[in-house]
C-alpha cells in the first residue's frame, strides 16, 4: 500500500467512528402522535377573530390589520350594521368579508399588534395541511371563535389557544 492509499485508509476507519458514535446519543426526531413537540411562548400560530363576552363580534371593519400586513394575505369588506342586529355586532360597522390567505401569510403578528379592538389574535396551533389552494384560504367563519352563551365548552377552548396575553374588554 502506498502512502497516500494508508492516509484514505485512516480518512475511512475515522469517518466510520464517528457514525458508531450517532448510534448512542439521544435520537433528535420525536414520535408525533405520542409526543407533542412544545412551542415557545413566542410562538405565533393561526389566526382567529375574537368576540366578546355577549357573543358580538369585535372586529370593526377599520381595515388596519389589512394595511399592516406586509404580505397582503388579510383582505375584507365592510359593512354597515341594520335594525335588528346589536346582539350580532358591537359597533356600527362590521366586516362582512374577512379572508386570510395562509399561503401568503408570514405569521409576523402585525395584524394582531395594529388592532385597535383586539378582534385579531394568534393562537398557539398551526395551519393544518391540505391538498387544495382553497383550503389555505380562511373566511371569517373559519376565523371566528364560538359563541361563549351557544357553546361555552369550544368557547374556553378557544380562549386558551391565545397567547400569554389576556383578553381586553
């Protein structure tokens, strides 16, 4: 053997030691349906439109979460409120389309800081996976959390996927 065929030689057995030394450290995948991997608390998840403790909506329709966005995924239409309908909304105007693009979206968290009536939160969860564009866009029945007075069990529910802060009235 030459001298350059010894110097691979010693280049194969030390490469071979190094993988027989993965095999006995702690393995860095986890098995997902058992475990859930913790977030951080600075996670930010999917969105979701947040009522009050009447069952009204919050959301006014200003539009500013739509301007804040830097990826243009939030878009909506106003509308103002009829006779008849106080129990459905707090305020004059409400937003009768509401969409996010989650393909678009960036999770920045933007839309949540730039709300005046805390309507819009980030929740702890994650988009799930679909096979069509369409299932990434989310209206604002998908958005919005249950009625506390019709479903009060979904309605804690949702409360406790929000972030570490607490609800303002």
């Amino acid at each position: 053997m030459t001298f350059i065929e010894r110097l691979y030689l010693w280049s194969i057995l030390k490469g071979m030691l190094i993988t027989l030394s993965h095999f006995f450290k702690k393995k860095a995948t986890i098995s997902y349906p058992e475990q859930k991997r913790s977030f951080p608390a600075v996670f930010r998840g999917v969105q979701i439109l947040n009522r009050d403790e009447e069952g009204r909506e919050r959301c006014t329709a200003c539009g500013l979460c739509a301007v804040a966005c830097p990826a243009e995924a939030i878009t909506m239409e106003a509308a103002e409120r009829l006779p008849g309908e106080e129990h459905l909304y707090k305020e004059e105007k409400y937003a009768a389309k509401y969409e996010i693009n989650m393909l678009r979206c960036i999770f920045c968290g933007l839309c949540e800081e730039a709300c005046p009536k805390d309507a819009v939160y980030l929740t702890q969860t994650f988009a799930p996976s679909n096979y069509s564009r369409k299932g990434f866009i989310y209206k604002k029945e998908d958005l919005l959390i249950p009625h506390p007075l019709e479903q009060p069990e979904e309605y804690k529910k949702a409360l406790g996927t929000f972030k570490s802060k607490e609800l303002k009235n």
